[in-house]
C-alpha cells in the first residue's frame, strides 16, 4: 500500500472506482491536487488564503484530482464515506478573524467561491454552479447566514444557512485558536446520519461534536469532487491543511430482481380493402367538379393554415427565444397550472400591485408562491424580459427567489417564493400604525442584508446589476424578518467599469437621485442613493417626502434628518414608536450611513461593499459634514412627475417645470 496514492485498488487516471476507494496523504504533492484562487502548496502544506502581515480578501479551494463514485442511479444507493484532516486557522492580528474554512463535495472542480462569508464556496453569479455538500469550520459571526456565534461547525447544502450548527467550545474546542485541530466526517448511507468529531490530538473522541439526520442521495451526483475551500474578508487570517485521508464504502450489492414471464405480443394483420371500379362516366363527372372547386377550396385552406401558422409560429418563436435563454433556469410553469393555483386570478389572491402588474398568492403543489401578472402583454414585455433575464441568473440569501416562469397565452408571468411578513414599506407604515413596529435587532439586520445583496449585485456578479428602484416596497420580508430585494423591472445589466448609458429616467419620487433626474444615467451610485433613503426611513419611520403634521408644506426626509445632525440633535430622528429601545451606538451608525449614502454629491457616496463593511464594524464610519452638500440645478423635462414615477404613489403635484435644490 503506497502513502499518498489509493489503496486496494486499480484506479483508471480519468475515473476512480465505484465499489471502494481510499487514499491517504501525510502531506500533499501538486500531482494529486488542483489549486483554484489564492490557494497554494508549501512544503507539503497547503494553504487556502493569502498569507499577508495586512488585512485583506481572499478566496481559495483545493481539489481533489479526479472524481469519486458517490452515488449508483441504477441501485438508488449512495455510497457512505469516511474523511480524517488536520488544519490549522491561525492569525497574526488576533483582533482581525474571518471567515473560516470548509470541507465540501462539488460536482465539479472548476467552481471558485466568493471571499467573505461565502468561505470560498459559493460563487453567487453563477446559478448552475452553487450546488454542494460541505461541513464548514466558521470563524466569524454572520448574521446574514443565520450564523449562532463567530465559533462553529455546521453542515452546508446549496446554501451557506447551515441545516445544523454546534460550537465546538462544548469541547473545549477554539476553531482560531492556531492549535492543529483534527476533525472526522463520517456518513453512513444505512443510518442516514452524518456525524463530526473535533480533537487536538489524533484520538478520536466518543462523541462527535455535530449529528445530522441527513439523507444525502437527494444531493448527490453519481461522482463528485472533494476538496476544501476557505475564505477571508478583511483579515489576515490563515487556513492551513497539513494532511488529509479520505475513503468510501462502496454500494450495498442489488437484490435479486423478479421479473413477470415474458409474453409475447402479436400483431393481427387485416388484409386491405379492396376497392371496387366505378364506370368511367362517373370518374369524368368527379374529376370535372374537383377540377372546379379544388383550387378554390385549395385557396381558401392556404389562407387559413397561412394565418394559423404565421401567428402560431410567432408565439412559439417567442417563447423558444426565452427557453433557450432558461435551459438551465428555474422551471417553466403551464398557464393551466398557475390559473388553478391562483383560483383563475381572483382579485381574492391578489396580495400586491406595481406598475408590471398583480402579485397573487398561489398555492402550487402544498407550497405557497406569489405569482406576478402583467397588466399588458405588449406593454409589459420588455420589463418582463428584463427581470426573468436578469434575476434568473442571480443567486443571494436577500433576494427574492425566482422559482419559474410562464409565456402562454399572450400571458407573462413570473413566480416567487412567497415572503410571508409582506414588504417592509407595508410592516413599517401601515402594520405599524396600528402598534406593531418592527423591533430594532430586525431593522439594523434589514439595513445589512440589503447592503449585502447590492454589494453583491454592484461588485461580485460577473455583470454589475443596477436595481434603479431601491425602495422600501420593493424590499420584502421573510419569516425571520430578513430583508429580500425583488421587482427587477427597472434593473439594468452592465460590464464592470464601463460608462453608464442613458435611459428613460424611472423609479419613484423620493428615492431618486438628484443626477438621475438631471441626466437619467442609472449607476451604482443611483442605487446608493435609494438605499439611504431606505435606511433613513428604517430608522425614522418616516416616509421619504410628508406633509408637515401642522401645515401644506412637504417635508423631505433626508433634509430633515441632516437638519437634526446639524444642530446635534441627530437621535431625535429615531422612531418615537421604538420607545428608545434601541443600540445608541448601531442608531447612529446608521443614520450616519444613510446620510453618507444619500449625499446629494454622488462621488461623496461610499460603495456598497464599504456600507456593509461599516456596519459589519470592520470599518470606520464615513465623516459626514454637519451642513448639506449643496446642489441646485433646474431642467425642463418633457414628462409630468406621473410619468416619471413607476408605481402608484401619493404624488400630487404635476408641473414639467421643477427645480431641484438640496441645501
């Protein structure tokens, strides 16, 4: 038996065997491994991130080289597997921690997750790539991830919310400790449970650390790849992997199968028909009146099918382009199937309404969606085109997910997961009115997770995505009050570091960006803007322009807030209705933010990935001047504010003729 090779067997260069498999590595040779992103191999070790005395980002994974049999289709049988490695996640600032290290099986070897809180496994812009099974080592507490603390062990599926986590400090155990710890997986197909033990010495312990009840057949290939990842996101820690030693147990031998007796079909032949002649007068009358009435009759039979064609081969040309763009994608519904689900479009189900059309509760196969419905199939075709184009290839906890799709009938229907709290312009304004509020741990959680997911859509899709119509309606709310971005109507696919192109100013008052409206270019920044509006109405409770409680006058709310800060009354701006019960510290942070982001200066505003950084604590907060930026421009457009605006909102006024002025 040769160290660092397999064991017991025969192995074909291309394909390991598919009844047992083991190979064992005291340290690593570059032979036997694919190396992806900042990994590396030193001196028998591999290391997983950059190794930097500065705070940095970094993603790596390491790949074992050729695929193992996991899972035999014909038998419906996975194979159970065992795994042993020791690691190390040490750091030189141990003020400076994240984000950890996983152990992963991947259908294939070529897929190099985002840095942060993706530990290197998810590559959120590519949908057809995100798929795994992984034990993640977490040293960092994400509440994006529904994370229990910044020391845990949990089990990963498609997705970086764990199944089940446990902290390894039950055993006395810290994951960043920089002690080699050694860890075991085990799975075993027959008991349907996987298990993880943590030790820092080489005996295993009796009980394991982690228990899942898990079947994993469900998400499984026939061969996978196995490997680790990690990940860093301003931070100088470092994932090593000293040695690793991996086996599986091969597939429970078929039963005998029983099989009907053969019968034999057989085929009765019926002799044809003869036909019998007729007098050839007869034959003469027929062919005189065919030759008469055929070609009209002909004629008349080539227009009809002509018609008949024509229209149906532009509805299926239609809807071919669209498939062909979707293979991949989500599912594509029946217009039968989504009219039943929604009781044939009662206005009963209708749950909400926008500019594309009605959203509609739906229950589809014991699951609730929400079913989106354009109010015109002309009219709202290239809106459509947009969102399913764009966010069909889009993956991210905080947004909303696109479950399928529907062009039939002259219908255009897009269906979501439905969010069960509504959107968070409805819990924050008209639920809270009546003495619901939402609690302060669910705002600043909201005020992160949007970051996140437009962070996520400015800088870490392969195309930067820009939404152009951040508002507090457009963001829906889960179960757990977690914010979802959805409504890609407006948004707008673009290369990185190109030049924004100018569109049709669109989105809503209030939310707009001054430079928007002067020259309708949709950048990031346009984005940002809405997002601090957003911010500002999270934690005051206002709406972006009201009416003074006592007089006609309108009042803005970024001009108020900015008001407040500059007399340094800038608490007076949280939400009476929250009873002071909240974070001093985290209230201004965010209302610092949500200036900082709705600065009139759009250079001013900080990136994204910076906000998320601030609120994450792994960056300072912006200096915000005490007096507001100063920005007056009028414009002449040819469009009423109506026309400007692309959903139903309180706007009552609509001159073409308007100035701007922020100051």
């Amino acid at each position: 038996m040769e160290k660092g090779g397999f064991l017991g067997q025969t192995m074909d260069p291309s394909l390991v065997s598919a009844k047992h498999m083991s190979f064992d590595f005291p340290s690593f040779s570059p032979r036997n491994f694919t190396l992806l992103g900042d990994s590396y191999l030193r001196r028998g070790v591999i290391g997983l991130t950059r190794e930097l005395g500065v705070p940095s980002s970094s993603s790596g994974s390491v790949f074992y080289n050729y695929p193992i049999a996991f899972f035999n289709q014909e038998l419906n049988i996975t194979a159970s597997f065992s795994t042993k490695f020791s690691f190390f996640i040490n750091n030189r600032n141990p003020t400076s921690f994240g984000d950890g290290l996983a152990f992963f099986l991947s259908p294939d070897n070529q897929t190099l997750g985002s840095p942060g809180g993706y530990l290197g496994l998810f590559n959120s812009s590519q949908l057809t790539k995100n798929k795994f099974v992984a034990v993640e080592f977490d040293t960092r507490f994400n509440l994006n991830f529904n994370d229990p603390n910044e020391n845990h062990v949990g089990l990963d599926i498609d997705s970086l919310i764990s199944i089940k986590t446990a902290d390894p400090m039950l055993q006395g155990i810290i994951l960043k400790s920089g002690n080699l710890i050694t860890a075991w997986i085990d799975y075993r197909n027959e008991d349907g449970k996987l298990k993880v033990f943590l030790s820092y010495s080489n005996l295993k312990p009796k009980d394991p650390i982690l228990m899942v009840d898990i079947d994993l057949s469900d998400h499984l290939n026939p061969y996978m790849y196995v490997g680790f990842s990690a990940s860093t996101e301003g931070s100088t820690e470092l994932h090593l992997i000293e040695n690793w030693s991996f086996q599986t147990f091969g597939f429970h031998p078929i039963r005998p199968r029983t099989h009907p007796h053969n019968v034999s079909d057989t085929v009765t032949l019926k002799p044809p028909i003869p036909v019998s002649d007729t007098t050839k007068k007869h034959h003469k009358r027929l062919g005189l009146g065919l030759g008469i009435a055929g070609p009209a009759f002909f004629c008349c039979v080539l227009v009809v099918f002509g018609w008949v064609s024509l229209k149906k081969w532009r509805g299926v040309t239609t809807e071919k382009s669209l498939k062909v763009e979707l293979v991949t994608g989500p599912r594509e519904f029946s217009y039968r199937e989504l009219k039943s689900a929604t009781k044939g479009f009662h206005s009963s189900r209708i749950i909400g309404q926008g500019a594309f059309g009605n959203v509609y509760k739906a229950f589809l196969s014991g699951t609730i969606s929400a079913v989106k419905r354009s109010k015109h199939s002309h009219e709202g075709k290239t809106e459509f085109l947009a969102e399913l184009s764009i966010i069909a290839c889009l993956r991210h906890k905080n947004l909303v997910q696109l479950q399928g799709w529907c062009v039939e009938k002259g219908e255009l229907l897009l269906v979501y997961e439905f969010m069960s709290n509504g959107s968070l312009d409805k819990v924050l304004h008209q639920e809270s009115e009546l003495g619901n509020p939402l609690k302060w741990p669910y705002r600043y959680n909201i005020a992160i997770g949007l970051a996140s997911v437009l962070t996520y859509l400015h800088q870490e899709c392969e195309q930067q995505v820009i939404h152009r119509d951040i508002k507090t309606s457009n963001v829906m709310l889960d179960a757990n009050f977690s914010a979802r971005l959805g409504d890609f109507g407006l948004a707008r696919l673009m290369d990185h570091d190109k030049s924004p192109v100018s569109t049709l100013t669109a989105g809503t008052m209030g939310y707009l960006a001054p430079e928007y409206l002067q020259y309708g270019k949709a950048t990031d920044k346009t984005d940002v803007f809405g997002y601090g509006v957003v911010i500002l109405e999270v934690t005051c409770g206002r709406r972006p322009i009201e009416r003074e409680q006592e007089g006609e006058n309108m009042v803005n709310l970024v001009d108020w807030v900015w008001g407040l800060y500059s007399e340094g009354r800038i608490f007076e701006a949280a939400d009476k209705r929250l009873n002071g019960e909240f974070h001093e510290e985290e209230m201004r942070k965010l209302l610092l933010v949500g200036l900082s982001c709705a600065n009139p200066d759009s250079t001013e505003r900080p990136t994204m990935r910076r906000v998320f950084q601030i609120l994450n604590n792994e960056a300072e907060t912006l200096i915000v001047p005490k007096v507001t930026p100063t920005l007056s421009f009028s414009s002449r457009l040819p469009l009423s504010l109506e026309d400007i605006v692309s959903d139903n909102e309180d706007c009552e006024t609509s001159e073409t003729m308007f100035e701007i002025k922020v100051g």
